[in-house]
C-alpha cells in the first residue's frame, strides 16, 4: 500500500510538472509575438536650421521628451539628402518632400504633414502667368539633387523647358532671392513655407511679382502628388493688401517617412506629435486638415491607418507611454496562459472528483475477489479466518481514506458493502 501512496503521489507530481511545461511553453511561444520593448531614442534628419523641417523637428523633440523618448536631429542640405539617410537607415524618420521617393521605395509614409508651395518669383516687369513664359529666361531652380531643382525640371519640362532653351541656375535660398532683386536673374523657384524670411521678403517687394499658375488644376492632374492651393487676397498684410489678389499656386505635401522596421509604439508617439505640431490652420490649410493620409510619396504605414482612422490605442491615451507599453505587452503574455487556464477550470471539477473517487472505489477490486472467493464451496476454517482477516484489512485502510464531507456518502457504501460481503461469510452454509 505504500508504493500505491507513492504512486498516487508522484502521478500528482507528473501532473503539477506537466502543466508547469505547458504553461512555460505557452509563455514562450507568445514571447515570440510579443514587440521588443522599444528603444528610447529616435533620429530624424531635418533638413537647414533655418527651415521649416527643422522647427517641427524641434517641436517633434519637446513632445517626445515628455514621454521618455529622445530625439536626435539632425541637419542636411534638404529633402533629398533626408531621404538618402533614410534610404541608407541612417536615421529612423526624415522629411521628405512630396513626389521624390519612388513608389517601389522600401519606406513608409507617417502621413502629410502641410503644403509646401511652389513659389516661382519673377522681376516685376515681366507676365509670367505660364510657365512657358520662362523660355530664354534665366531662372534659378537650385542645385541639382535638391527637391525643389527635382520638381522645377518636371514643371519645365511639361512645357518642353530644359537647358536647351533655358538658362537654369543651380542659386537657391538667399543667393536667388538676392539676385533676383538685383536683376542678375529673371526668375527663381522657391519650395517652403509662407512664414519663411526669405518668402516673406520676396512676396513684400515693389520689384518682385509672384507667378500666379493658371493651369494649376492641370498640373495637380498630371501629377498626384500635387495639390492646387490658393494664396487669398491680403493673407500676408491686410493693410497693404499683399498679395493684391488671390494666387493659385502649386503645393506638394511634407510628408514624414520612417524605415518599415520603426517600433509601432514609437510609430503612435511619432504621430501624436504630428497631430500637436500640424493641426492649426493655416494659410494653405484649415484647422486640423493636417497631419492627414492625402498626397503621399510612399505607401502609408499600418500604424499610421489605424491611428488616422482610430485614433491612438486605448491605454495610450490615458496613460503615461511606458505604463501603456507594460501593460500592452503583459497582456499579450497573459494570452496563452488564459487560454490554458480556461479549458483547466473546465476539467478541474470532473478531475477532482475522479481522484476523491479513486481513493474509495480502487478497493472495490479486492473486494470482488474476496467475494468470489467467499462463495467458493466448501470453505475451511483456516480459509475462513484469512478471509475475514482480510477483510479486516481493507475495512480499516478504508477507514483511514481521507475524503471531504461531500463524499462521505461514497466512504461508508463501501463499508457496508465491505459489511455485506463479511456476513456471506459468516453464514451458517
């Protein structure tokens, strides 16, 4: 009876070990779905200190700060040197302006940002309200491999413009403008922001006209990535009225690209920032028009679709980013271990009473062959006496049989089968 007892106890053993396993194992596998936790510094490459890339980057670093998270900037020469380091993952996020990333770009799109407009100064003198107007001209479109030299070509060249028939010059930023007041040059393309000095300046001067696109709607159709925007009347100065009438212009977006393997979660804290940075109207723009999935230059991420069409994910709305984080990531663990433990309270109860049960019934089996033998013919004495000794044996193992109150019904219709079976043998046969 001993080694029963160490039987029983090594099977409650097995089972203990044995779920023990499973549960490690369910742990384990859900490791493997289970996002790293994310890192706590991202980089971007953002274009000159002095652009507008480079203030929302700065805004991006004050948002993120709050959360844990730092961000590196980094400066370059434009939109087209972001879009390299990104290319070459040298940083996790780049502005980039619309149209230059190739649609087969291994990239991804947080979303559009604002209008860049194309601004396309000429001398005062002359009517530039085409751009086939610019043919014998000279005209300043920036270096080769910047974004604004990029789009100016593809403008020109709808026009069949090129160096053929054009003097394009490689001057940019204060160097155009400052020739073009000067009369050095005729004309000059310009991409960036109404609130740019150098904009600001040209837009304001008696010697300078900004080009207003008639066939801007022609344009946008040719080429998705574009958007046909309106300058309004007054919008720089309403008591001077500049400009002095409504400009049509042309307007790629800002988009904010990320290499594919960019942490979801960092993905969502990215874009929160981009919702605090760029909702506020504009001139280009109305309030909360911006961030948005329009005018893309790379396919838009999955993060970045749930969250425009969702918002951002419950727990990060209420709560701090690494609490979110914690508790994202221990409820997905926590998965496979409620799916095991949903099936064990299931088998749990039928379990336990089977084993409660055991303890009784596994002495039926000796009880049988006692009575077999107790209606054997003729019986001895001796045989008898061993009989009843032991049943003796198993009334008192039966008596030592630990079971809860709910089953003590089962205890004592065993001992009075055992009973039964004693009186057989003492019958006078």
């Amino acid at each position: 009876m001993s080694i029963l007892k160490k039987l029983l106890k090594k099977g409650a053993l097995i089972s203990i070990l044995l779920s023990v396993a499973l549960l490690a194992g369910a742990f384990t596998l859900a490791f493997q779905f289970v996002d790293p936790a994310p890192p706590k510094t991202l980089s971007i490459s953002a274009g000159s200190t002095e652009g507008a890339y480079y203030s929302y980057a700065l805004k991006y670093k004050e948002h993120l700060a709050k959360q844990g998270i730092t961000l590196e900037i980094h400066s370059s020469a434009g939109a087209t040197e972001n879009l390299h380091r990104l290319l070459s993952e040298e940083v996790d996020l780049a502005f980039v302006q619309g149209g230059l990333a190739k649609e087969d770009s291994p990239l991804q799109s947080l979303g559009s940002l604002y209008f860049e407009p194309v601004w396309i100064f000429h001398q005062q003198t002359l009517a530039i309200n085409h751009l086939s107007a610019l043919k014998g001209k000279k005209v300043a479109i920036g270096p080769d491999g910047s974004g604004t030299a990029s789009l100016a070509r593809v403008l020109l060249q709808d026009n069949q413009l090129n160096a053929s028939n054009v003097a394009l010059l490689n001057d940019t930023g204060s160097t155009a403008a400052r020739k073009l007041m000067a009369g050095e040059i005729d004309a000059a393309f310009f991409i960036g922001s109404v609130e740019s000095p150098i904009i600001r300046q040209l837009i304001q001067s008696p010697l300078i006209s900004l080009a207003s696109l008639k066939r801007s709607e022609a344009y946008s159709r040719l080429h998705p990535f574009l958007a046909k925007v309106t300058l309004p009347e007054g919008i720089i100065d309403l008591q001077k009225n500049i400009p002095s009438s409504d400009k049509q212009l042309l307007a790629p977006t800002a988009n904010l690209l990320s290499n594919t393997n960019l942490h979801p979660a960092l993905t969502v804290l990215v874009l929160q920032a981009m919702q605090a940075s760029h909702q506020a109207s504009g001139a280009f723009s109305q309030v909360n028009e911006f961030p948005n999935a329009n005018k893309l230059t790379a396919p838009l991420s999955d993060v970045a679709k749930r969250f425009y069409k969702n918002g951002p994910p419950l727990l990060m709305r209420y709560l701090p980013f690494e609490a979110a984080i914690m508790i994202d990531r221990f409820m997905v663990m926590m998965i496979p271990l409620i799916m095991l433990l949903i099936p064990l309270f299931k088998v749990m109860p039928p379990l336990y009473r089977w084993r409660v049960s055991s303890r009784i019934y596994r002495w039926y089996e000796t009880l049988q062959v006692l009575d077999k033998k107790v209606h054997q013919q003729p019986l001895t004495a001796s045989t008898k006496k061993q009989l009843a000794q032991e049943l003796a044996h198993i009334e008192n193992e039966v008596h030592k049989v630990k079971t809860p109150l709910s089953y003590a019904e089962k205890t004592y219709q065993l001992l009075s089968h055992i009973e039964l079976v004693r009186q057989k043998l003492n019958r006078d046969r």
